[in-house]
C-alpha cells in the first residue's frame, strides 16, 4: 500500500509501505479516514 512519509523537516514523500499484519491476538488494524499535521511537526 501506499504511505506518506515524514522523514524530517522538508523530507516527505509516498512510498510503498507493507501492508498491516496482526501479530497478537490483541492487534487490531484501524482505518483511518483523515489525518493532520502540526506547523510545529515540520520544522
């Protein structure tokens, strides 16, 4: 699946991430609908 990345201050990009996988019997994978980032998460 495809992933956005943050790499650091100026450095993201999408890239192919592995797909989730349940490892535990207490995992649970989540869809997330929307997400944000903070002006202060950039710099």
């Amino acid at each position: 699946m495809k992933g956005y990345v943050f790499h650091g201050p100026g450095r993201s990009a999408w890239e192919d991430t592995p797909d989730p996988e349940l490892k535990e019997p207490t995992d649970a994978i989540v869809r997330v609908d929307a997400v944000t980032i903070c002006g202060t998460d950039l710099h």
